[in-house]
C-alpha cells in the first residue's frame, strides 16, 4: 500500500470514528434528555448529573431548555411539599436536595438577562435569601424587578420573602450604580416594600422591614417607628414567659442603618 493510499485510509477512519462518536454521544444525551421526564427523581438526577459534567451539553439549545424546564418542575415539587407539610428532604432526604442544588447551578450557569424565562425560573427557586445565589439574582437588576414585583404578591410565603429581599438588595445596589432604575419602577419598589410590613406572616415582615433599611428610604422612617411600636408578632424570648418582637428589633436596626448612609454602603 502506497503512501497516498495510507494518508486516504487514516483520514477516512478518523472521519468515520468521529461520525461514529458524535452519534453516539447525540444518542447518549437524547436518553439522558429523555431521563430528565421519569417519574423517579433519582433517574432525573442521574440525567442531570451526567449532562452537566458534558460541557459541549451545556451549549446546546435543547439541553439548556431541558434544564430550565426541570427545574421548573422541581420548584412546583418543593412548594408542593411545603404546602402539604413535608419538606422535600424529608420527603426524598437529603440527596434530592444535592441534586436540586446541583440543577440550580447548572440554570444559573446557561441563564443570562436576555433568557426571561430561566430568569423567572431561577427566582422561583428554592433558596436562602441572603445567600450567594440571591445576590446573583440581584446583580441582574432592572431585568428582574418585574419578577419580583410578582413574586412579592405570592400566596407562597417564602417566595414573597425572598422577593422582598432582592427588592431590597436592587435598591440598595442601584445607589451606587450608573446604569439607574426608572423612577416608576423604583417607586413600585417602594410600594411592594411598604406593603410586605403588613403581611401576614412575622418572617416575611421581617424582611420587609431589612430591605427598607438596606434601600436607605428616609420616607419610611415614619412607618419604621410605628412598626418599632406595635408590630403584633413575637415568639418566645431565652428567658421563661418572656417574649420577643422580632420584627420591631429590625425596624429599630433599619431606622439605624437608614441613618447611618456610611454602615449601609461601606466603602
């Protein structure tokens, strides 16, 4: 066999090599894409855990909407389980939560401000408002506001207090920022902030009340101090037949911060 005729084969194997893996890892990922609909969690965290660890998956259009469509479903599951009284790691443990993180990540990484659809997923989500995911979400700004607006008027109390705590956090970070926030919007800001204070739940008026004081609205110095006098909600105190009010503390450390411009944006 002549030289020609070895170059000829060598390059008509990789070529057919190549058309043989690219078939096969298209036929791997449409199974894994087709595990991400079982009923079984766990064959959904398989799919998942196997698509993420594949970059080149990461950059398809079909994978990233699969994503983002799972994780939709599983935030229905989780406010399913909460709302039913059995929280999502007592009711799979605490190996779906891993999972569910590990899906939270995976949106976060393909989402960006012009995908409103992965954005609205993400704040559905199930997570810590004051954790590093939601400042995430907060980083995006303007783009999300309607979002939480939304989200903020939830008959789902943790998605209303973590609405209010990214409210809080857009506001506080638009201070400093070039790129502002219509006043329109900033007003609706405002008005859901205002409102959250008279929610029916202590916790969500709690982060009411922390994001006006991280927003810096010397307006509402006035509803803080009423708040500071009267706000119903207390649990017991360390002491026996003691109580606190948990949400006047906050209105008296957010009357504080407000007035404190230097604790509030540290340079």
């Amino acid at each position: 066999m002549n030289s020609k005729r070895v170059i000829w084969f060598s390059v008509t194997v990789m070529i057919l090599t190549g058309i043989a893996l690219a078939i096969s890892q298209n036929g791997d990922q449409s199974e894994l894409m087709a595990r991400m609909h079982s009923d079984d969690w766990k064959q959904r965290a398989v799919a998942v855990e196997r698509l993420i660890a594949d970059r080149k998956a990461l950059r398809s259009d079909d994978v990233r909407d699969s994503l983002i469509n799972l994780l939709d479903r599983e935030n229905q599951e989780i406010v399913s389980a909460y709302r039913e009284g059995r929280p999502v790691s007592e009711k799979y443990g605490e190996a779906y939560s891993a999972y569910y993180a590990k899906l939270l990540g995976a949106v976060t990484e393909v989402a960006n401000v012009n995908n409103k659809r992965a954005l609205d997923v993400l704040a559905r989500g199930s997570y810590n408002p004051d954790s590093p995911f939601a400042m995430k979400l907060a980083s995006y700004g303007e783009a999300v506001v309607p979002i939480f607006l939304q989200l903020a008027q939830s008959d789902f109390a943790p998605h209303r207090e973590c609405a209010l705590a990214i409210l809080g956090e857009i506001m506080k970070r638009d201070e400093n920022s070039t790129n502002r926030i219509p006043k329109d919007l900033k007003d609706e800001i405002r008005q859901a902030l205002v409102q959250g204070t008279s929610d029916e739940e202590f916790w969500v008026r709690s982060q009411a009340v922390r994001s006006i004081g991280r927003s810096g609205d010397k307006e509402a110095i006035p509803l803080l101090e009423r708040i500071m006098k009267s706000d119903p909600g207390a649990i017991p105190a360390a002491e026996p037949g003691e109580k606190r009010f948990p949400v006047r503390e906050e209105a008296l450390k957010a009357i504080s911060l407000i007035k404190n411009e230097a604790r509030r944006n540290p340079m």
